[in-house]
C-alpha cells in the first residue's frame, strides 16, 4: 500500500446544465455560524465523502484576528463538502477564497466533470487543471500560511485565469500565475456547485482551512454619477462609483474595496466630503456595500480625466469620466506672449466678453490682475500695475510689469464683481541677468565656492527663478586655456533657492578667468563674474641624490634639481608661466632667473656645479608664491691619493688608490666615483704593462695592478671627472740583490765653483 499525506484541493463542478443567472455576489465568511459545528445540511452545503464532523466551522485556526473559518479533516480517505447554489454563468465570475492547507505523498486523479481545478500538490506544486492534465503553474506554497485563491471564470470562450498569492501581502497586485486555461468540460455554461477537498493520509492527519468564500460577479468600476460643468475651485456635486457585473448590474463588495483616485490635472483634488475639505487619494468601498461618494474640485481650467481604480489591482476595470473646469464666467479675454525678461514692460490686450462670447462694447470698469503661479507653485510678487482701467469700445491695451521668473498665468477680474474674469495663457519670465560673485584669488584645482542670483531688469534677485544653467570659464590670460576642466557644467533644475545658489567649483590651469553663466533657453540672459586668479598651491624642490650611498657631493660634481609648480592635488601646474629665481651662498653656482614654458608642462630640471666646500641650500623664489628652500646639501673636498709601492723588476706591483677627506680619512661611503689612470716612466721605453680602462672604488679604495719590466721609478698619476684633489704616487722596480731588492740611489754630483 502506498504511503499518502494530506492534500489540499479545489474543484469547481455543476449540478445541472440547466441557465440560471445570479444576481448579486455570494458571501461565505462562517463568522455567524456556531462554533464547533458541521457544515453539513445548512445553506446548501452538504459532505459527500466523509462524516459530518469532519467538516467543522471553528475558530482556533482563522486568517486574522478574529472571527471563524472552515476545518476540513484530514482522513485516509479525502473528505469532500460542496455547496450548490444558482450561482449563474456571467462572464467574467470571479471565485475567491483563503486556504490554509496541509501537503500530501500523491497527487489526486485529474478531476472528469465540472469546470476548472486546482490542486496543492504532495511536493508542494501548485497545480491547475486545463482540460483533461493537471500543468505545473509553476506557484509553491508552504503548509503553515494562508493563501488567496482566485479564479476568474470566462464562460463565453470556456476558459479560466487562476491567482494564487500569499494572504499576508495584501498590498501585492494581482497577477495570474496562469490564464486560458480551459475548461474541464466545454460544454457547461453555467456554475451551480463549489467543492473543497480537504487532506488524506494513511499514516497521519493533514487538516486543511478554508475561509471567505465568495462568488462574485465584479467587472468594472462605474461613475455612475453625470459628467459636470465646474468653475475653478468649486466643489463639485456627490460623484458616486458603483462596482458593476459585465452587464452593468450593481454588486456587492465581498470585503472592503480600497480604490485610488487620480486626475489628469496637478491641480485636482479630491474629498470625501464636501466640508471641511480635507484632501484624500483613497476612498473604501465597505464590505456587503455596492457603492461609495466623494467629492472633487480643480484650480486649473481644463478637461481632467478621473480615474478610479482598486488598490491594490486585481483586475478590475478602472472607472474613468472626463470633467470641465472653466474660468468663473468667462468674461474676459487676455491676449499677451511668451516669454518676457522680469521687469521689463510687455503689452497685453484684455478684452470684456459678454455672456455670449461677444465683445461687450459698453465695458468701462476697473480690473485687477493677480499672478496665477503654475511653476513654481507659490510666489509673492504681482503684475504691475495690479489696477488698471481705460476701456475703449471693449478693449484695454496696456504695458505691465512682473518683477520676479518662472512660469505664471494672470487672472483679469472685475473689481467691483470677481465673477467676472478670465485667465491667460501660460507666460514664462527669463532673468535679466545674473550676477556671479566670487573671491578673486583661489588655488589651481582647490575646491572653491562661486554664487549666482536671477536678478530682474532692475537688478533686483528674482526669488522664483529655478531653472537649470550653463556655467563656463572665459580666459582672461592666457586667452589659450586648451585643456581646461572646469566643474560643474551645468547646474541642475531645482537648485536654486530663492534665486539664489551657491555652487561648490574647480579649475586645473593657471590664469585668470571670469566665470560665465547662461540661461539655457536664452543665452543673452547671462552673467560674468569678476577677474579670478588661480595660482599654484606651492613650489616644490627636488634634489636627486648623489651617487651611490654618499650624502654628500664632491667640489666640481653636478647637483640636480627640479623646480615644480603644484596645484592643491600635488600635481604640475601644466601651463604654469612663472619666473622662478634660484640664489644659494657663494660656492654654489645656480642658472640665471628662470621663466616657464609651455613645453615645461609646470616642472623643470636644472644642474648646479660647486666650487668650494661647504652646506648649501637652494631658495627659490616666484611672484605671488611664498619662498621655499631645499634640504641642506654638503659639499666636500676630497683627494684622490696614491700609496707608494715597491716591487723587482719583471714582478707585477699592486698599487691602493684611495679617496681620502680632509683628515685623512677614507671616503668608505665612495663605491662609485670612476677613476682614470695615467703613468710616467723614468724610461719612455713603454715596458710598463698597466690594465687599461677606468677604475672604480669600492668603500673608498681601488687596487691596481701593474709591472715592469726593467728596473725605474714608475710614477702614477690618478684623475676623476670632478674637481677633486690629485696626489701621486710611485711606484719603484729594482734588481735583486743577494740580501734583497737593490734600489735605484739617485744623487747629484755638482762640480766645485
């Protein structure tokens, strides 16, 4: 015997073939039934498998806080409970429900009669029936949640949507996890019978819950309430929207219905009352209600449309209806164009209308005109004049002033009577100009703050401008600033504040500027600060080191140097053109006074050679820049000594040369300093034999090797490329004599006087 676990199951079938059409949506919630007692045998409802205690209404298990629901015993066999009813076959009919269900081993037999299925399979599938085979709808459920069922039932083409969403997101929209699936049978064309299957199992119970059946005929929201004719900001009459079947019947809401209400027009808003007005988005159709009221006004003439749709969506059809909102009476008409610079005069025509549309000839009265703010939103300024009169045959043609920017219509009233007005079209106010402050001198590539005001004809700050700018440099000198990078661009819509903005900048070369700002839609409408100076942050020296591990140089050794102009990031000042001058004591001979070029890219190398002894520094002075000086740099004497050496002749001699300070010592930091060789026979005969080539010290000494092959004095004689002192030595090859080397004894006979 195979082993089974618990399945939950869902079938809708039909009792009968026969027509019968449902009125009004069904409604089960098994609150109002007594606890702890069967289903069977009330409101239709009947358990055709199973015992009538299998299938209980009780309260220990429920969706929410409070309230019942339906208990379905798991047995090892499948209890089943349906309720027949005239439900009809209305398209669209929605069938919902919450399920709490248990899993199963099995999967049940595809269902052979009635209309659509649904199963939560044993390994833990959500499964739908389409046709004659279950399809993986590819949904899963867990068995310890809640879940809303839906089925949308289309009995014009024998097919079916399923929704299938967890019951504590309630905020989701709905979306079928399958659609056109078909039909069990094809042929029926009416749903008289709902029938739940509950959980079976050999081995243990899997008891399944259901709860807030309905059967609902829903289609579409409807206004069912007449188009109307408002004048602006007037409160409109009671605009009621009805839920309707496909067939425009009423119908009754299952639960609450939260529907969201929008309007084409920014300015429209909506109330659920008429007074005090407060503004509302949401409006809630109440359980076993058919209906709900608002009310609704706009400051913008127009055709808006209003949209009522349910949220979340679940598949309604929003309601929508076109309202007029026209200027109070209409009285007047403004002809004027756009844009306008703020402060400068424009001519308008205002024209008096009657009743009909025609020019009211006869009109002599005063009218006011009021700004009427689109963009932004508020403001504090007026035309100018705010009264005006001097009607000739209907007809007033004038020069105002608007002091301030952005995007207003006016309103022309009559002064003795508002009623009578009317509304131009939208006039857009550019600046005059702008002014573009900041401080004069600021350090290459250092962040640095400029600021911009709108300002009017009148130089006046137009608090209401907010558009987006371009902003630029202008080179002053050099008039050539290729390679420039100057942030920001632009500056976005919405930064400014009052007219105001303070914009945090940079800039990479040296020079003067002058910052450019420009209204996008007007490049005449600009602003130019005044002369900035960028300049380098500093001047650096660079020393490169002596050779080797020495920390000192020699006298008549090349000392090299960089000069660097640096910006705030530390990098070369690329089109620095500064003269830099260079002085240092006496002994250390400099360049003359430096100017940069282009070709230097901001950094240039140079080459001193002392002449004595001594510490050092480099000052570097450049006009604008503070002065900087150069670690201290030694200079020594030094000599290059050669130790005397004997040997025989036609024996090889080594010979130290040694690299000595002042005191004597040696130099043992020298392992690099190359060293030339030279000799003087006492016999030019070339019987000296010496390695050719330079030598190099290693810890201040070189050992070199050299014979001869007769005896003489042979005299070495080092040099170097530096102006290092020079002392020779020699070397001497004798004969051998029986006790030792015989020398050479020079003397000079002089004759007597």
């Amino acid at each position: 015997m195979k082993l089974r676990f618990a399945i939950a199951s869902f079938f809708i079938l039909f009792a009968v073939t026969t027509q019968a059409m449902a009125v009004d949506t069904y409604v089960e919630t098994f609150d109002s039934r007594a606890g702890n007692a069967t289903i069977d045998g009330t409101d239709s409802w009947k358990v055709i498998t199973g015992t009538a205690q299998d299938v209980l209404v009780q309260s220990d298990v429920i969706f929410g806080n409070s309230g019942s629901a339906l208990k379905i015993a798991g047995q090892p066999t499948a209890v089943n409970v349906k309720r027949s009813g005239p439900y009809g076959g209305l398209t669209p009919t929605w069938i919902r429900f919450k399920i709490k269900p248990s899993h199963s081993g099995q999967t049940p037999t595809v269902p052979s009669s009635g209309v659509a299925a649904v199963c939560l399979d044993y390994s833990r599938k959500v499964l739908a029936n389409n046709g004659s085979s279950w399809i993986d709808t590819g949904g899963t459920y867990a068995s310890d949640k809640w879940y809303d069922v839906s089925l949308k039932l289309d009995f014009s083409n024998h097919t079916y949507d399923f929704y299938f969403q967890d019951s504590d997101d309630p905020d989701a929209q709905a979306a079928p996890l399958k659609t056109g699936l078909k039909f069990i049978d094809t042929s029926l064309n009416v749903l008289t019978a709902l029938k739940f299957s509950g959980g079976y199992s050999l081995t243990q119970n899997g008891d399944v819950y259901v709860d807030d059946v309905s059967v609902m005929y829903i289609d579409k929201f409807e206004i069912i309430s007449p188009v109307q004719k408002l004048q602006i900001d007037q409160v409109s009459s009671p605009i009621t929207v009805q839920l309707q079947d496909s067939l425009s019947n009423p119908q009754t809401a299952a639960d609450n219905f939260t529907l969201e209400l929008k309007s084409t027009s920014l300015r429209g808003k909506f109330s659920i009352q008429r007074q005090p007005w407060v503004d509302i988005t949401q409006i809630i159709i109440p359980k076993d209600s058919q209906q709900a009221t608002f009310y609704y006004k706009d400051s913008s003439p127009g055709r808006p449309m209003i949209t009522i749709s349910e949220y979340p969506d679940k598949g309604f059809t929003d309601a929508t209806q076109e309202e007029e909102i026209y200027n109070q009476v209409s009285q007047f008409d403004i002809e004027t164009s756009s844009p306008h610079v703020a402060g400068v005069g424009f001519n308008i025509i205002i024209t008096a209308k009657d009743e009909d549309g025609n020019v009211n000839e006869n009109y002599s009265g005063t009218v006011v005109l009021e700004a009427n703010y689109i963009s932004p939103l508020s403001g504090n300024y007026n035309f100018s004049p705010v009264e005006i009169s001097g009607f000739m045959r209907g007809k007033l043609e004038t020069v105002i002033t608007y002091p301030d920017c952005g995007l207003v219509s006016m309103a022309v009233k009559d002064k003795d009577d508002p009623s009578k007005t009317g509304l131009s079209t939208q006039i857009l106010f550019l600046p005059a100009s702008f002014v573009v402050t900041a401080d004069g001198s600021q350090i290459v590539s250092k962040p640095f703050n400029f600021e911009v005001s709108a300002r009017n004809i009148a130089n006046q700050i137009t608090p209401n401008y907010n558009s987006a700018v371009r902003v630029y440099p202008v080179a002053i000198d050099p008039v050539d600033i290729t390679g420039s990078m100057f942030s920001p661009s632009v500056v976005k819509s919405g930064d400014f504040k009052n007219g105001i903005i303070k914009v945090d900048a940079s800039y990479n070369l040296y020079g003067a500027i002058k910052i450019r700002v420009e209204d996008p839609s007007d490049s005449s409408k600009q602003g130019l600060s005044g002369q900035i100076i960028f300049l380098p942050k500093d001047i650096l020296i660079e020393l490169e080191k002596p050779e080797g591990s020495r920390n000192f140089f020699y006298i008549g050794e090349p000392i090299k140097f960089t000069v660097k102009a640096r910006d705030e990031l530390g990098n070369p000042v690329v089109n620095y053109p500064g003269t830099v001058m260079l002085k240092s004591a006496y002994g250390l001979t400099l360049p003359s006074d430096y100017k940069f070029t282009n070709s230097d890219h901001g950094e240039r190398k140079f080459t001193s050679t002392p002449i004595k002894a001594g510490e050092y520094t480099i000052k570097v002075s450049a006009e604008g820049l503070n002065d900087v000086e150069s670690p201290s740099i030694t200079v020594k004497n030094a000599t290059i000594q050669v130790i005397d050496a004997v040997a025989t002749a036609g024996s090889t001699a080594e010979v130290t040369i040694q690299l000595v300070d002042d005191e004597g010592r040696v130099i043992k930091t020298e392992n690099k300093l190359p060293i030339n060789v030279s000799i003087i026979e006492e016999s030019a005969n070339g019987s000296v034999s010496l390695p050719s080539g330079t030598f190099t010290l290693n810890e201040g000494k070189a050992i070199i090797t050299l014979s001869d092959t007769e005896p003489e004095t042979v005299t070495i004689i080092p040099s170097s490329e530096f102006k290092i002192n020079i002392k020779k030595g020699t070397v001497t090859f004798g004969r051998i004599a029986k006790s030792g080397i015989s020398t050479l004894m020079w003397r000079e006979i002089k004759g007597k006087k």
